[in-house]
C-alpha cells in the first residue's frame, strides 16, 4: 500500500514537471517569436529610414551637380553603413553654390515651395536622437548622419 501511494506521489510530481516544462517551452518560444517580430519590424523601420535621408540628400545631390557646366566634375558619393553600433550615411556631392546657413540651418536658395528635404531629414534624425553634420566647402557639399541601432 505505501509502495503504490509512494508509485501515485512520484507519478503526479513528474507529471507535474512535464506540465512545467511544456509551459515553459510554449513562454520561450512565444517570447522567440515576439523578440523576432520586433527585430523585423525594427529592421524594416531602419531600412526605410535609411532609404528615405539617403534619397532626400541624393535628390539634392543630383539636382546640385546638375548645374555644373562641365560633366567630367560632377560626382555624388553615398555611403551607408555601420559605425561604432550606429546606422552612419554620408552623401557628398559637387556642387557649383556655397549653401546659405542662418544659425545651424542651411537654406534654400530656390524660390517658391522649396527646401524642405534637409528640413524632414533633420527632423528624421532629431527623432530618432541621432546626429547630423553638414559641411559645405567650396565645389563640395557633405551630409553625415549617424543613428543609434
């Protein structure tokens, strides 16, 4: 009798562990799952970012080297990649203009309902709490950007 009541304890306490187990299984994986759900989305968040500053300053580029007169000098570089476990983007172009600046701003000097690129990326890389750099020197204009990933 001791003997069957002893086989039924040890019979219940590794069911009991089974159960356990399988639920601590089924909560891994469920985390798994969502820690890859996040990686995606984050990922695809970074891939638009990525694409949408190096657009707007490709954009600009190609308008800027379209105004030089001689083709051989227009060139436009653009270089996306990781630095110190940051997203870095760097887009530098010929350009035949010094840029004006007010404060830390560069302005347009198109008339009308221009501009705005700089401006959106800026605002872009101020909500992402990441870090913007522009020079512009003479025959070259340079926008880097870093992004924290």
């Amino acid at each position: 009798m001791f003997s069957l009541i002893r086989w039924l304890y040890e019979k219940q306490i590794v069911e009991d562990h089974e159960r356990l187990i399988a639920n601590h299984v089924q909560e891994v994986q469920n985390l798994y799952l969502t820690m890859r759900g996040w990686r995606h989305d984050y990922h695809n968040h970074l891939q638009t970012i990525k694409a949408f500053l190096a657009m707007g300053d490709y954009d600009n580029a190609i308008e800027s080297c379209e105004k030089l007169s001689v083709s051989s000098d227009r060139f436009v570089r653009v270089y996306i990649g990781t630095l110190k476990q940051q997203l870095y983007i760097c887009c530098t172009n010929a350009t035949t203009e010094l840029v004006r600046r007010l404060d830390s701003q560069y302005i347009s000097l198109k008339r009308g309902n221009h501009g705005h690129r700089l401006k959106r990326i800026d605002a872009v890389v101020k909500k992402y709490g990441g870090y913007i750099n522009r020079k512009n020197e003479p025959g070259v204009f340079s926008t880097e950007i870093l992004l924290p990933l």
